[in-house]
C-alpha cells in the first residue's frame, strides 16, 4: 500500500463518463440514499409505532439501537467480506436482504419483529456500504475522477436524509408502516438495475485462506462494544454489569489485535494504521458523525417536547442544513483536488464548532431565522465540507484488494462514534434532567449535551489541524489514459501508475 494522498494532485485528462458509468454510480448512490433515508425516517415515526404496537419507551430504544447494533458491529467483517468473495455479489446479496427486512418491519405486529427487522436491516447494511464504496474506489481511478465520484456518492446519502426527516413527517401522519415499506421498492429498483450494470471484480487472488478467528473476534467485539454503550445510560455507566463489559470488549480487542498480527490474511492488516493521514481520517470520522447525532437527538427533542412543533415542522427545521448539502458536495471533489483533504476537514470542522456553539443561543421563544437558522446553514456547509472530504482521504493510496477493507473500517468508525457520543450525551442530560420538570429547568438540563457535542466537535478540529503540520511535497498520482478506459470496460479493474 502506497501512503495515502491528500495533497492536491495532478490533473488527468478529461474523461467523458459513458452511461453506463453514470448507472453503475447511481445503484451505489441509490443503496447509500436508502442507507440514510432509513436512519432518518425511523426516528419521526417512533411515538405512532409506540402508541399502534404498545411498546415502552424502552423497547422503542431498540428499533434504533438494533439497526445500530447489526450495522456497526457486522461494518468490518462486511468490508473484508466483499473484498474476498467479490465487491458485486456481495453488494446486490446484501440489497436483496435489505429490501425483504423492508417488507417485513412494514408487515409486523410485534416489537421484538420490527426490532428483528431492523437488525437485520443493519446487518445488511454493514455489507451494501463498505462494498459500494470499494466499487467506487476501484471503478474510478485515484484523482479527480473519484473525487468526483465520491462526492455525488455522499452527498445521496446527505440528501436521503434530509429526505428521510421531511417524508417520515408526512408519512407517518397517513401510517407508520409506509416509512418501513417505503425503502423496499427503491432496493428492489436498485438490485435490477445492479445486476446488469455492476462491473464484476474478481475475487481477491493468492490469500492465505480465510482469517475466521479474526472475523469471530472483530464481530463481537463491535457487537459487545455498540450493545454496552447503547445500554449504558439505562444500566448506569459505573454499574458493574457496564465496567465487565466494557472489560469484555478490550480483551477481546487486544485477542483481536494479537490474532491479526500473526494471521496471513488478516480481517483488518494493522498496518494501515500506521499512516497519519488514515488514523486522522478514521478519528475525524467518529468526532463528525459523533456529535452530529448527539446534536440532532437534543434539537430534536428540544423542538418537540419544550417549544411543540410537529415532525414535519421539526423535519423542515433541519431542511436547511440537508438542502445545503445536497447542493454543494458535488463541487468539494473539485475543491479536493485544489486545497487538499486536510484543510477542507479542518474548514468543515471550524464551521461545525461554529454552528454548534451559537445554538447555545437558544430559549424557549426562539426566532428561527435569526437564532436556528444560522446554526443549521453552518452545519450544513461543515457536512458538506467534512463527509466527502473523509472519505477521499481514508481511501486515497490504497490498493484495490484492501479497498473493502478500508470502507469498512471508516463506516465502523462513524456509526460506533454516533453510538458512543450518543448514549454519554444521553448520559449527561440524564444526569442534569431537573427533580421539577419546568421548561426552563429541562432547557437548562440540555446545555451540557450541547456542550459535550460542542467539544467533540473541537477534538474533531483539532486531531484534522495535527495533519496541516507536513507541508512538504508528496508525489502526485499520474493516471493513465489506459487507465480511466478499462474503468469504463464493463469487465476490466483500473490500474493506477503510482511514482
């Protein structure tokens, strides 16, 4: 593997993207919009599951908690998986598996059925993600061409959920059961178009077999790790049952670790990790996603609960931000290939802290335009800035047969980050929730999650800011014409001619 690029590199010639290019890019985008779409339109939707199922605020925990669960505790086995047994068959399986759990948690009448379903959903997940992303970092050369791809890929997935907020808001009020259902017509859709246009990739050739100790180890020490942070706040962060399995995790991490140095084919090969410019990507990953969910969780129930809006006035409230995104990421491969990942990281992390701290402006009377607004637009450019900007540089410089590897491996990054820095928020507005609940009183026992979100975000500018430090040249990545041709052919895999 070659050191990750992140400075700007040098231009290749201007390639016309065939049809049938732009279809193969848009089944990854349509499996990634359904991705996010699905994150956001559960979250609306969960008092009228509640009130149709009869389900406790407890059990409610567990329609997100389980997608959580299967997502970010099956991400690195997923990521391995595609790069051995083939990036396009493991991809359309797994979409396939994606649109049945959609029909199933639209059909049942039961809590543990929908929480199934949405475990299943998530596990499938793990497997579309870090194999769409591989499919694109093999399909499209290193340089402006993936830029440009990754760009348009995330920001599907910022617009599936913005979408998401605003159709489960309108949804939800006909029946709940249509924003479960809704997903399954889009991935049937996606999987026809998938099976024609995919390109098919070999699987990886002369491994040394298959590391199943490793693949045991990594997958339940991702499931024990989300399962103990999600059920945290509810058993108490310093009850026993939480310390032995925060304990159990990091023994089975260190017997992870242990094994992946000595396996010949490991799940994840340690020595990606010696880059800085991979560990920046992969921290910066778990500070942005971290405190954006926490910060959504808090407006969410801060609109909600103290200042009365409905789901759709709350979904239109965060409008803004998604559309924001929506229209600018196209343009940040562009930026990329002028300024570089690191400042790009380092501007959308500055505007998200930004963001983030003048919502502590707010009271029980707000003025939207003058007081949320200015918040959600900064926080929109910052997601546009970061996400596509992450992605870029945790996947630049490496090879194709480890691309799956490293897709995976950022996507653990962001979903265990969301589900750390969500439950310690959780924790912390726990812990000041007022003995007399008057709105002003609960208003106050938010600020200090505003506050933590605010300072994993800080982290998150300061971990990107280390990376500004090694200004000296690198060698730039010259692409071929030969290369960005075979990208096109149907059947051929891009070879990129490195200095």
């Amino acid at each position: 593997m070659t050191s990750p690029l992140t400075l700007p590199t040098a231009p290749s010639p201007e390639v016309r993207w065939t049809p049938r290019l732009w279809g193969t890019l848009l089944v990854l985008c349509a499996a990634m919009f359904l991705d996010a779409l699905d994150v956001s339109m559960v979250g609306v939707a969960l008092p009228s599951i509640g009130t149709d199922l009869h389900l406790s605020t407890s059990t409610l925990q567990w329609i997100v908690s389980g997608y959580i669960l299967g997502y970010g505790g099956l991400l690195l086995l997923g990521g391995r998986t595609a790069d051995l047994l083939g990036r396009r068959q493991v991809f359309l399986v797994a979409l396939g598996v994606f649109a049945l759990a959609s029909l199933l948690g639209g059909l049942v009448d039961s809590g543990p059925l929908l929480i199934a379903s949405r475990f299943v959903k998530g596990l499938s997940a793990a497997f579309t993600a870090p194999a769409g992303l591989s499919i694109i970092t093999t399909t499209f050369p290193e340089g402006p061409l993936r830029n440009r791809a990754l760009s348009i890929y995330t920001t599907c997935a910022a617009t599936g959920f913005s979408m998401g907020l605003v159709l489960s808001g309108l949804l939800t009020e006909a029946s709940w059961r249509l924003t479960m259902l809704l997903p399954a017509p889009i991935a049937l859709l996606a999987l026809a178009a998938g099976l024609r246009l995919l390109p098919r990739s070999a699987r990886e050739e002369n491994h040394a077999g298959y590391d199943v100790p490793g693949a045991v180890l990594g997958t339940a020490s991702m499931l024990l790790l989300v399962f103990t942070v999600v059920q945290a706040p509810g058993a108490g962060w310093a009850s026993a049952r939480t310390l032995l399995s925060f304990l159990a995790v990091a023994v089975l991490l260190t017997a992870f670790v242990l094994v992946e140095r000595r396996s010949p084919s490991p799940l994840i090969r340690l020595g990606v990790l010696r880059s800085g410019s991979q560990v920046r990507a992969q921290l910066g990953a778990v500070a942005f996603f971290g405190s954006y969910v926490g910060f959504q969780f808090l407006t969410t129930l801060y609109m909600q609960s103290l200042l009365g809006w409905s789901a759709l006035h709350t979904a239109l409230a965060f409008l803004p931000a998604g559309a924001l995104v929506a229209v600018s990421s196209t343009k940040v491969g562009a930026i990329v290939d002028r300024f570089g990942t690191p400042r790009l990281i380092a501007a959308g992390f500055a505007l998200m802290v930004a963001g983030y701290a003048l919502f502590l402006r707010i009271d029980l009377d707000p003025v939207y335009a003058a007081v949320i607004l200015p918040s959600m637009l900064l926080i929109g450019a910052a997601c546009a800035l970061v996400f596509p900007s992450l992605n870029i540089q945790a996947t630049n410089g490496v090879e194709d047969h480890e691309q799956g590897m490293v897709s995976g491996l950022l996507n653990t990054s962001v979903q265990v980050g969301g589900a750390i820095f969500l439950a310690v928020v959780t924790a912390v507005v726990t812990a000041a929730a007022p003995a007399h609940a008057t709105a002003h009183a609960v208003l106050d026992s938010y600020r200090p999650g505003f506050m933590v979100v605010t300072g994993v975000a800080v982290a998150g500018l300061l971990i990107t800011l280390t990376g500004l430090r090694d200004r000296r040249p690198r060698p730039s990545v010259v692409v071929a014409e030969s290369t960005v041709e075979a990208a096109v052919a149907e059947e051929a895999r891009p070879v990129a001619v490195r200095d």
